[in-house]
C-alpha cells in the first residue's frame, strides 16, 4: 500500500469542524430566493419566514422537543453564555445561586463561569478522572438547595468521553436546580434526544454537523426563565435580538432532516474508530488511549504517543496531508498542554503527546488505513530523532 | 517520476528580509516550509508597541500572510519558556552585572540554530534557512563555512558565531549574497510584506521603549534599589553624582550619565561589585587588549595568528593578535580599541571568513 500521497488531503479532525455536507452543498443556490427580512410583512419576509418555521420544526423533531423550545443563536458559546448570564442575574440576589459545572468544559463554558465568579457567582468545578469517572462524591457534597444550576457537557471535545446526563440531570432536579447541557460535540455522532436526558437547557452548533459556521441553537424548557444576551428588535420571541441568520438556520434544518443517518453513521465510524486503536496499539509501541474503556463517541481517539512531542507529530502529518489535532482547536495556536487533559491526571508530558484523531461521515476505510501506515512512519522517525537527541539541547547542555 | 525537491524550513518573522528569502526557496524549487518562532507573550504587549520588530504578534500575522501568498505550510512554535531562559534572563543578569549583553547570539545559540535545527530534522527537512546576511562557503578543505554576506553594512555574521560547525552544511542563507536595497527591490515585486516596516534594529523584545523601561518592568524594584550606587571620576576618585542602578549604564557612554560637567565624560568602567561608575576622559576608553571566555570555533585559528577582530556589531573589525588561553582567547589588538564592553562578543574573521569568537570580559 502506498504510505503517502502527497496531494491526498485526509481531514481527521471532524471534531474541530465538519465539511459541509455534500447533498446540502448542491442545495446552497435554492437558499437565494429566501434573501429577505423574516421580520417583514410584506411578501420578501414570507420566504424566509417560512425558513425559520420549517427549520425550527426539523429540528425540534430531531431533539425530540417543541419547535418554540429552540431559539437560534450565532453558535454554542453564544447559547452557553445566554443560559449562565440569565440563570446568574436571576439568582444572584436569591438563595438559590450556586454552580456546578466539570473540568473538562469547553472554554465558553468555564471562562464564562470564571467572570461570573468574580461578579460573586460561586461556581463549583467537579474533575473527571483518567478512566472517565465523575467525582460523584465531590458532587453530591456540593449539590445542595443552593445550586442554581448544574451545567455538565455531554460529550467532551477531546476525549469523546459522554457523560451519563440524563443520571446527573436526575440528582440535579431532586434538589430543585436546573440541568444545561453542552452537546455541541454530540450532534451528528450520537442520536441527541432531549427528552430522554430530560435537560432544561442545551447548547448545539451548526458547524460540528456538517453544516455552515456562526449557527447554533439553545434548547430552553417550556416554563423556563430566559433573559436575552443580546437586546434587539425582538426576533426569537424577545429571546434572542439581532435579524436571524437565515442561511446558517436553513442549513441547520437540511441536516436536522438527515438526522435519522446518525446512527447508521455512527455504527460504521465505530468499527473504523476500533480498527484505527487496534491497529495503533498493534504496531506502535507505548500508546494509550484516553478514556478507551469509558462511554465514548464513536468517532474521537485521544492518543497519547510517549516521548513524542504532539505538536511536532501535528506539523509532521500536517506536511502529509492529514489533519488532526493536539487538543481543541483553539489551541492550535499556542500549543500549551491541554488544560482538560491535565485535569484528567495525565501528566505534563502526556497531554504534550496526545494527539486527537476524530473520524466522520466522509471517513473511509482506505483513509484510515493510509492514516495508521503514516502514523507508524512518523511516530518511528521521531522517536529515533528523540533518542540520537537525548543529550538534550544546547540549552540543557549548557547548564 | 522527478526526484524529490530538497526540503527546506525557513524561519519567518515577517519582515523584508526572512521574507524574501523564502520567496527566493520557492523561486529556486525547494519544497518550503515556514516557521515563526512565538518567543514573547504578546498578551502583556501594547499591540501597537511591537510593530516593526521581530517578536510582536503581528510579527507572527504578516509572517503568515507573507506565506500565503507564497502557498506554502506555515507553523507557530512556542518557544516562549525556552526564549526566557536562554534570551530574558541572562539579558537581564547582565545588566545587573555592569554588563552590555548581546542577546540576539543567545537567541541564534539555542533557539534559531538549535530548536529549529530540531524541527529541521523532525519534519524531514534538508536545509533551515533565514533572512541573515551572510553566506555559506566553502573553505578549502571543501566544508560549508560561514563568511560575510557581499552587503557589508548589513552583514550579521558577528550574530553567529556560536554556530555548531557541523550544522553549517544544513544552513541556506538566500539573500545572504544580495545588498539590503536589492532585498527590498525583490520584496516590493513580489509584494510580499503586507505591512510597511522598518528594519528590525536594536533588540526585538525591549522594543521602542528602550532597555531601561523594559528592565524595569522584569526585575523587582527592590533588586533594582540594590543596584545604585555613585558615580566617580576616573582615575581620581572623585564622587561626582549617584545613580539609581548600574544596569542605566554602558561602556563608552556619554549622554544621559544624569549629572552637569563643563567637559564631555564618558563610562570608563562599571564595577559591578561596589555599583560604581567611573566616569572620565575619552583616552581612557582605549584598550590595546583583551580576554574572551566561553569561546567557540567554527573553523580552525592558529595560535598566535593575526586575525581580523569585531568587538561589538557595528564595529569594522581591526587587526588582533590571537592567542590561546586556557578559557578562550587573549586578544593583542595592533592599534588600541575604543569601549571594549563586557557581555559583548570578540568575534574573529580571517578575510571574509567566520571563524569564531568568545564573550569580552575584563
């Protein structure tokens, strides 16, 4: 088999972004009729009203919700920010005005938290550990009548790890707290339905199911109380100002429409999933997988390769065509270690040789194969160049 | 089939020079990747401070865009923690010391020429190269060797003369052999550099706030307090003025000394020990020799031999008996040199071959 091509790009990164969706590429010129204001009257509005309407109800069926429990937002840290600041100022002046939330969050998650804590908000952060448990004693200890609300992600970014929402939604509501979700990383790789994991928000993007960038949608129960982040012209009920993003939400529909292919897809990434660590583990000495015997999506493998440096590992496949990532995406630019790894257990040196490859839709087998084949080349190469530089660097020499 | 292109990592800050160097890689048909060392954490950074060196964020934006346009792979590495250790730190010591440090060798010492020799050899290249002006030639044993670049007035040999002699066969210098207005011609035709830049000059991560303010910012004010002093004519002994710290002060300075005197004196010495500036007349700043230590060889120097010897980077370089030492190198100049400073770099050439240097202490 031929190891590498040099004008093959491999996307392995389906948990960054996701390519458009091939069938809704071919659709995209259908949308310029809908160019005007839903807002409006007149007869430019009712194209693009009827946008929202169907979209809104495709996706409402998809999460097995009511279409007005769905509010469109410019993406998920928009829809995790508007449920922290509207539970904060609700509560900040009642007894009821804790957070629990977990340490594998995404930033828009916990940095959001972090301000509102130093506005006076008390935030409770509960780890996750290397096997993907839950410290469920520390919340229990801190799950009381004072917690607000419990926000746990429901399938992390980097590990796949899913945590058992619906058990932790359970808890949080026998003390009367209100349970948000961040299940941006699951739409598209697990059927999501709210009504099983019996939530009162939750988060989602458009651009992690195969559809376009700046769309998301925030899931708020019938009953709910929600103030707006963003005031405007009354759009969303008044939940959400500013004119709608009628691309990005009839892009989001057309998917919602195909959601019935999620478990399909979801059963043949698996196999290739368990076939790319297997094989890994087979012919690369020293690997481990983060979270290998937790639930986990069936699309994410965080690897951790000893004594390679995962930004180096990175450039090197970058150079051949295939992307993949060291942690989150947003990390990519400075390669600090991941701060959700770390959180984990893994130590310094492991989060900098983890590498995050995740599988999607348009992964095939042969890529896969093409995939492990390079990896093995890599890994090999340098490791060797880490061994004949095992002096150390001037730097370390000179001391 | 063809036969595979030499690989080739070039390290891009975003200006003109590294710029049009990897615009010359492409041209010539290497297979290029670039690269941006992030050496300094921005986030503390005035963003409009940085324009025009080499290590502001922006630095790393146009470095990209100038990349862009030549379609070829481009990385941030964080070099941050080690650019502390091996540039910050004893760029700061020096200063505490009475010292005038250089810390752009420090720099091409442990990171230009060592980490991303790393990288070099980690992403399968052949070559790295940079935008310095200098050239690789060979000597007549047929080895790769350094000599200067045919602009005179720019050449940066003096910056490299910690270079592991055997990674000189690694190194590409493209506009080594071109003059800094030929460079600039090429980089206007090739509208490589979004932003109008200077030349980056003086030290990249003090930036135009000078070196007093920055070290003000790094080291505590207390430490700092330890480091005034008074200061004395030379050689009479006479106190003439305090100080609020040696690290304000370099040899053969003459503006700025803090103090009114009817005839113009200059720093004669800074006595790190006692925190004293001897001040005095010109004819006292002339030194016929001088002590290198920590001393590095790229090429072979017989004892003993007359060479042509640099002091600091913008100094022509003069002629020097060079003799072995057990540290280094004890260096005879033929005609006495003005302000030799500790903490810079005796650097020695013979014609227009690098061959070494060491580090001037007295």
């Amino acid at each position: 088999m031929k190891i590498e091509n040099k004008f093959a790009k491999i996307y392995l990164d389906f948990n960054a972004t996701t390519p458009l969706d091939s069938g809704l590429a071919l659709k995209l010129p259908e949308f310029l009729q809908f160019w005007g204001n839903p807002s409006s009257i007149h007869w430019a509005g009712q194209g693009p009203k009827k946008v929202l309407r169907e979209s809104r109800k495709a996706i409402a069926e998809a999460l097995q919700v009511s279409p007005l429990e769905l509010i469109f937002t410019s993406g998920g840290s928009e829809a995790n920010n508007t449920v922290f600041q509207s539970v904060f100022e609700a509560s900040r002046n009642s007894q009821r005005n804790e957070f629990i939330t977990t340490a594998i969050e995404h930033p828009s998650v916990l940095k959001c938290l972090s301000h509102l804590q130093q506005l006076g908000a008390v935030v409770h952060v509960i780890s996750v550990d290397r096997s993907g448990q839950l410290d469920w004693s520390h919340f229990e200890k801190v799950l009381s009548p004072k917690t607000a609300l419990v926000s746990m992600m429901l399938a992390n970014n980097e590990t796949g790890l899913v945590l058992p929402i619906r058990e932790i939604a359970d808890r949080a509501h026998s003390l009367g707290a209100k349970m948000h979700t961040d299940a941006v990383q699951a739409l598209g790789k697990i059927p999501v339905n709210l009504s099983d994991l019996d939530v009162d928000f939750a988060s989602f993007s458009a651009h992690k199911f195969y559809s376009l960038k700046g769309c998301g949608v925030l899931f708020s129960k019938k009953g709910n109380e929600l103030r707006p982040l963003i005031f405007g012209g009354g759009q969303e009920r008044h939940r959400r100002g500013g004119t709608e993003n009628t691309l990005g939400i009839w892009a989001f529909g057309y998917m919602a429409s195909k959601a019935s292919e999620i478990q399909k897809q979801a059963e043949r990434i698996s196999a290739l999933r368990d076939r790319l660590e297997t094989e890994i583990q087979n012919h690369i000495p020293q690997v481990t997988i983060t979270h290998a015997h937790a639930p986990r999506l069936p699309n994410t493998s965080s690897l951790v390769l000893a004594g390679v440096d995962g930004e180096t590992l990175l450039m090197s496949l970058d150079v051949k065509g295939f992307a993949v990532s060291t942690g989150a995406a947003c990390s990519s630019g400075s390669p600090e270690p991941s701060p959700v790894l770390l959180s984990l257990g893994l130590s310094r040196e492991e989060a900098q040789s983890s590498l995050r490859v995740s599988l999607g839709w348009s992964t095939t087998f042969e890529q896969i194969e093409n995939f492990i084949l390079t990896l093995k080349s890599v890994v090999e190469r340098l490791r060797a160049l880490q061994i004949q530089n095992s002096t150390g660097s001037r730097l370390e020499a000179s001391r | 089939m063809s036969e595979k292109k030499p690989r080739v990592l070039v390290a891009m800050s975003g200006g003109v020079d590294s710029s049009v160097a990897a615009a010359l890689l492409v041209d010539q048909g290497y297979d290029v990747i670039g690269a941006t060392m992030q050496v300094w954490d921005y986030s503390s950074c005035d963003i409009e401070e940085g324009n025009g060196t080499c290590c502001s964020s922006l630095d790393v934006d146009d470095a990209r865009s100038v990349a862009d346009r030549l379609g070829i792979p481009f990385y941030v590495l964080n070099c941050e923690a080690k650019f502390k250790t091996a540039v910050i730190d004893p760029f700061l010591k020096a200063y505490l010391e009475g010292q005038t440090p250089l810390p752009c060798v420090n720099c091409n010492t442990y990171l230009k020429f060592d980490h991303l020799i790393r990288k070099m050899k980690e992403l399968e290249c052949d070559y790295l190269a940079t935008g310095h002006y200098a050239q690789i030639v060979p000597n007549e044993k047929g080895e790769a060797r350094i000599f200067t670049s045919t602009d005179d007035w720019k050449d940066q040999t003096y910056f490299l003369f910690t270079i592991e002699p055997e990674i000189v066969k690694h190194l590409l210098f493209p506009v080594g052999h071109l003059k800094k207005p030929e460079v600039r011609k090429i980089e206007k035709e090739k509208e490589l550099v979004v932003a109008k830049k200077k030349d980056s000059q003086g030290i990249c991560f003090v930036g135009n706030k000078g070196y007093g303010t920055f070290i003000e910012e790094q080291v505590d004010s207390k430490i700092l307090a330890q480091r005034a002093g008074v200061i004395r004519r030379y050689p009479s002994g006479e106190t003439m003025a305090e100080h609020a710290g040696i690290h304000h002060f370099t040899y053969g300075q003459s503006k700025g000394l803090g103090m009114s005197h009817h005839e113009k004196l200059f720093v004669i010495k800074i006595d790190p020990e006692t925190n004293t500036v001897w001040v005095g007349d010109e004819n006292y700043l002339y030194r016929s020799n001088v002590d290198v230590v920590d001393a590095h060889l790229i090429d072979q120097v017989e004892d003993g031999e007359i060479l042509e010897v640099k002091i600091r980077y913008a100094h022509k370089g003069s002629k020097a008996r060079v003799k072995k030492t057990e540290k280094g190198f004890h260096f005879e100049f033929l005609e006495p040199q003005r302000a030799v400073t500790p903490g810079q770099a005796a650097v020695m050439y013979r014609g227009r071959q690098l061959l070494g240097g060491g580090w001037i202490t007295l």
